[in-house]
C-alpha cells in the first residue's frame, strides 16, 4: 500500500475532504486545499495531489458534484480532461444549485442571502478574513459566532447591496424589492433583532448600498426606526475589527469592538443619500451591529 500524504489514513482525508465541501456548499481547490491541510495538520503542497484524487473518487461515488468553467466564467458543459485546458472548477453537494462559493455558511449563520442568477458567479462568501484586492467589495460582518466574509466583484455594477432582519416564516419580497432597487439586488437578510426588517411587512430592509462603477457608492437609510450610522475608518479600527473578526464572533470580542466603534464613530443618523468617498468604511445598522466595507 502506498504511503499516505503526512502518514494520515485516505479514509480520513476523503472524509475530510467531503466535510469541508459540505460545510461550503460550492468550493474551489485552492480553498479546499487550505481548509483539509489545516484540519489535518499537514502542508497543503503536501496533499494537494492526494486530494484531487479524492475528489474525483467522491464524484465518481456520487457523493460529491463537480462543474468546470473557462477563467471568464462560461459553463463547459462536456468538460474533457484532454481538451480543455486552464479551466476553473467548483465542487459541491449533490443538488446545490446556487453557484456562490460558499453559500452554506450564511445560511449557518442564520442568515439569508438572494442574488440574481446571472450574479452569482461574482459573489464569494468565506468564513476567513479575505485579502482585499482591486476590483472587488469586501462586506465583513459577526453573526451567532460565524465570522462572515463577502466579496462582490465590482464588474457587477451598478448592483444595490439592501440589508434587513430576517423574519422567520416570512418571505423576502422580491416583487417589491425589484419594483424599488430594478433586478441588480443583492438582498441579506440577518438575524439581528435591532434591524428593520426585510419581510413583506417590513420597510423593504433597514438600509441599502449602491455601488455603480465610476460613480462610487452610495448609502440609503430606508427610514429606519433605530437609525444607520456611517463612518470612515481608520488603519487602527481596521486591525482592531479584524482581530475581533478571526475571533470567530465571540460575544465579548464582538461587543468590545462595538463599544470602541461607539465611541469612535462620528454619529450622524443618516435620513437621506450618503455620498461614501472613500473605503473602508463602518456601517452600524442601529448603534450596536458593525458592518465594515473594504
């Protein structure tokens, strides 16, 4: 029998491996490479060959999907191993439709998110603290001790971002919601009591970003009963949020951090358009839950 990768047995790898794709719902290799060598203790260079067989071992198994597509992002619909060369390719739980990266941990988090088909390839949503890079929005939020990341690539825009408290047992809108925003809506919904909801009894979302390309973004209080708060933020808050971030929610660390963001934050209840100039930039939906945008 051949040696194993780190001396770890190929029954707890591929179960390793399937774990991790559970949790993500869709993932791509780089991402499960990073998670399993972590779980595992071992380098990721060290697996990386191990693990594509496993996957293929799983897929065969129908255990897990597999989609391909061309670095623009077009679906390859007979993929060929020989033919087809430079490819990206997503793992996924059989019957994961959504096409989000990720999408499995929102919904942990007893959160929703809705975007439109032909955006879903733009939008990653990781529970790591993701590198900031030209050409894309970096959406940074603590919910139930999940740390969530969002990034949205700006060759979407324009695009309205609309946030709003999740009610159980309701359905979000989307009728209303496009008949307001048009259909580039990006709408989450979260469990955060203090929120204006999002539900079709609800102000259609506690407050909404526009992003639109060359001309900035945007920020809309949608007349709120408990106010939204907007800040710049300082290199010293960004470290300060990020260390509360990878902390993975815990209560204390996040309800530190809101204090200090009181504290710092310049409190102009925003009623109307808010011209945002520059990132990164706070959010606070009411005076307690921070939504920081790099």
């Amino acid at each position: 029998m051949p040696k194993q990768p780190g001396g770890i047995t190929k029954s707890i790898r591929m179960d390793c491996v399937r774990r991790v794709v559970e949790k993500f719902g869709r993932i791509r290799k780089t991402q499960i490479d990073a998670r399993v060598s972590a779980l595992l203790g071992i380098s990721s260079d060290e697996v990386s060959r191990a693990i594509y067989r496993d996957l293929d071992e799983l897929v065969g198994a129908g255990k897990l999907s597999v989609e391909y597509f061309t670095r623009d992002g077009e679906a390859i619909v007979d993929f060929d191993r020989d033919l087809h060369k430079n490819t990206v390719a997503e793992w996924m739980m059989p019957g994961c439709e959504s096409r989000i990266v990720g999408r499995s941990l929102i919904d942990q988090s007893g959160s929703q998110i809705f975007v439109p088909k032909f955006l879903e390839s733009f939008v990653e949503i990781s529970d790591e603290w993701l590198p900031v890079e030209s050409g894309r929005l970096l959406v940074m939020l603590t919910l139930k001790q999940h740390s969530i990341s969002i990034a949205i690539d700006e060759a979407v825009a324009p695009v309205v971002l609309l946030f709003g408290r999740r009610v159980e047992n309701e359905f979000v809108p989307k009728n209303a919601i496009e008949a307001r925003f048009g259909k580039r809506v990006i709408t989450l919904a979260l469990p955060v009591p203090t929120m204006s909801s999002v539900g079709p009894l609800g102000k259609l979302g506690h407050f909404s970003i526009c992003l639109d390309g060359e001309l900035g973004m945007g920020l809309l209080d949608h007349s709120s009963k408990n106010g939204t708060f907007f800040s710049e933020v300082s290199l010293e808050q960004l470290a300060e949020f990020q260390s509360y971030h990878i902390s993975l929610g815990e209560k204390t660390a996040a309800t530190a951090w809101s204090r200090s963001g009181r504290e710092l934050i310049q409190k102009d209840r925003i009623a109307g358009d808010c011209e945002i100039k520059k990132r990164p930039f706070v959010v606070f939906a009411s005076s307690g839950f921070p939504i920081l945008f790099l």
